[in-house]
C-alpha cells in the first residue's frame, strides 16, 4: 500500500492520492461485502453495524455513535448522510476488515 495517512477528528485513513478526491470530485462508496450492497443510508449502514455487534449510543444529538462491547473501538459518524465522507468509510472498513470495502463511485 502506498499514499498517506491521514489523522483528523480521531480518524487515521489512507489516502492513496492525496488530493486527487478533492481535485477530481471522485466520490467514494461504501460497499458491503457479503452482499455487495452499495451503502446509501444510515438505514441500510445501522442493521449491518448492529448484525456484527455493534451498538449504537445516543448521548451525542449531532453523531451517530456505536461501541463495540468488549473493544475501545467507536464508531462516529455525522448525523446528516450527506455529511458522510471517505474518512468515515474508511474508519467502518478497518474496524469491520473484510465485511466493508471503499470503492470509487
């Protein structure tokens, strides 16, 4: 693998081309696996958190949060879909390895 990490707002990503996303305007999509499902909603996104043991919390009115029990692990994502970004895909993908995948749209 090469590219850079990138660590902002608690997140560590790879980002292959640095700057290519932006420039480009090349989105990026949340794939499930098993399925080969195309993420498109927290309502499609919460059922397949929830089915691998995920589970959400709801103290913060402006994230979606879910905890992994036994594990540090947190998952935190913007309330508004739309918000939703490659930085949030990628933090689901190394914390569920080869469940979800991220794919250029």
């Amino acid at each position: 693998m090469s590219g850079v990490w990138v660590f902002k707002n608690g997140v560590v990503r790879l980002v292959e081309n640095p700057g290519a996303e932006s420039i480009s305007g090349q989105r990026k999509v949340l794939v499930h696996l098993p399925t080969g499902q195309v993420i498109t909603s927290y309502d499609e996104l919460e059922p397949k958190l929830l089915s691998l043991g995920w589970e959400r919390y709801y103290d913060d009115y402006d994230l979606l949060q879910y905890h992994k029990r036994g594990t540090v692990h947190l998952i935190s994502l913007p309330k508004d879909f739309r918000k939703f970004k490659s930085m949030h895909m990628y933090d689901i993908v190394v914390k569920n390895r080869n469940v979800f995948e991220v794919r250029d749209a």
